[in-house]
C-alpha cells in the first residue's frame, strides 16, 4: 500500500516538478527566476499573508514536546533537506527557507517564507504540525476529493500546494522538522547579503 500511495504521489507531483523548472529563465549575465505569482525568487513579502484555515483547538495550541537540541535540530535539519519522500521541503521552500525552491515557483500562492521573522512569529508548533501533517492543498478540499471524500478538518477555500505527510513522517520527525524550521528566520538574518 505505501509503495502504491508514494508512487501515486510521485506522478502527482511531477507536473509540480517541471513546472517549477519550467518557471526558471536565465537573463544576461546573472539569473532571475519569476514565480508564478509574479514574485522574484527570494523576495516572497514579509511578512507573508495567508488564508490558511486554522488548526483544530487541540492542534493549534499544541508546544513542541521535543528539546531543542543539536541531535533533535540536525534530524529536523536532515528531513527539511534531504528525506523527504517524494521531495524534500526544501524542493519547494528552498534550502534557506525563504520559499524560493524551484518547484514551489510555478505555485500561487508560494510556499511559505519560513525566513521571515514575523510570518513565523504568528504561527503556533501546533499550526505548523498540523500544516506538516495534514496538508493545506487543494487537493485535500472534499470538492476535489472525488468518490473518496474524507472529511478534513480546518481546510479554506483559497489553498495551497502543501500535502500532508502524515504517511511519510513519525510524530517525532514532525517536531523535529517543527525545531528546525524555527530557526530559519534566525539564519536568514545571519546570511542576508549586504
């Protein structure tokens, strides 16, 4: 079942691929990239606007139950970069988390800016754990679900691209992911060009 669900995603997602690629144009000398939305990449607004529904009560109010360690924070680290199936988070929010992964170009809205202190100051572990594992995508609205309609909690009408990952990831990979992500508007500062 895993394996039909993760290859069923992999075909799902390619549009998602080489449409992101697709968004990619050189210019001159130097490289622009343009997302969908009309934003030059790595220059998503701070802070950034979304419609995204709220987490359910017992969700939203949710602190990380993990510390934030080194070993907790490299897992969390490892995830965004590199394991995650069918793609990384950073394939779409970019490896600064700023939002500018090439795939997430071609999708309005963008993904998330996670380097943007403020945006992220309004959101709860709990929010972003819920997000991380149930998705805020269109293709999670009942009106897109077909025959299997599930009922979904928290979704809104204007929805993103974002899929759940509750198949993919334990409890503990999503805090982790949750610690590290914490820390990129703390990054972004430190490596901001002059």
């Amino acid at each position: 079942m895993q394996q039909a669900i993760t290859s069923y995603l992999r075909v799902a997602l390619t549009p998602f691929v080489l449409a992101g690629l697709a968004a990619c144009s050189t210019s001159g000398i130097g490289t622009t990239t343009v997302a969908a939305d009309g934003i030059e990449q790595g220059k998503l607004p701070c802070p950034q606007r979304r419609d995204t529904e709220r987490a359910p009560a017992s969700y939203y109010s949710r602190l990380n139950p993990l510390p934030r360690t080194a070993t907790n924070l490299e897992q969390g680290r490892l995830l965004y970069l590199e394991d995650g199936k069918p793609m990384s988070c950073a394939s779409c929010h970019g490896v600064k988390g700023d939002g500018a992964g090439a795939p997430g170009l071609s999708l309005v809205p963008s993904p998330r800016n996670f380097a943007c202190a403020e945006t992220m100051a309004s959101i709860t572990d709990g929010q972003m754990y819920w997000v991380i594992q149930n998705g805020s995508g269109d293709f999670h609205l009942i009106a897109r679900q077909g025959a299997q309609r599930v009922e979904r909690p928290g979704r809104g009408t204007r929805s993103t691209a974002m899929r759940a990952h509750n198949e993919q990831l334990s409890e503990a990979d999503v805090w982790q992911l949750v610690l590290y992500i914490r820390t990129l508007p703390s990054s972004a500062e430190t490596h901001a060009p002059d």
